[in-house]
C-alpha cells in the first residue's frame, strides 16, 4: 500500500488548496478513504472520510461547510477541497486508509499564515 499526498503549501487565510492523494497496492475502489490532519503539539485528527463509491462523507465540525473530500477511483485518488483556511488549519494533512491495518501517506504541509 503506497499513498502520496501532495498540493499543500503557504496560504493566506481564507484561501483555498486542494489536496491529493495518489493511492496504490490495493484496489482503492474498495475501501473508505480518509483525511486527517495533526498540528504540531496535537494529537491526530480526522478530518473527513468518503466511502468507497463516493456516496457518502463525512467531516469533523471544525471542517463541516469549509471542506469537501471527494474521490476519482478510475484515478484512484482522494482529494480535499479546503476553502476559506483559518490559521487554525495550520497542520501536516495525512491521507489514510484502514485496511486490516492503519496505513498513512507521508503526509503534506499547510500553512496558513498572513
């Protein structure tokens, strides 16, 4: 299982990135898909998580209204639409995957920061 994140960055608040994650080694149109993310000093947390036709979603509050997973399974990617970022948002966002085991990508940067 390989999972590579990419699209973080330095954003102003109230901008918008979008993330992805190129997922491999396992038929990715099987499974849920997550997002989570982990400021420095904190612990882990879930961000969203989308099912494995797309179907369903659903997000921590502190996204609900701000953010939006979605999935390309012919591209077996996840994204996550983030729009108007607070500084609060701040972390190393992880795409993740439970397959029998908790299995993470390295995760990708964003910042928020005037």
């Amino acid at each position: 299982v390989q999972l590579v994140e990419s699209g973080g960055g330095l954003v102003q608040p109230g901008g918008s990135l979008r993330l992805s994650c190129a997922a491999s080694g396992f038929t990715f149109s099987s499974y849920g898909m997550s997002w989570y993310r982990q400021a420095s000093g904190k612990e882990r947390e879930m961000v969203a998580y989308i099912t494995s036709g797309g179907s369903r979603t659903t997000y921590a509050d502190s996204g609900k209204g701000r953010v939006t997973i979605s999935r390309d399974n012919a591209k077996n990617t996840v994204y996550l639409q983030m729009n108007s970022l607070k500084l609060e948002d701040t972390a190393v966002y992880y795409c993740n995957v439970l397959r029998g085991y908790n299995y993470w990508g390295q995760g990708s940067q964003v910042t928020v920061s005037s």
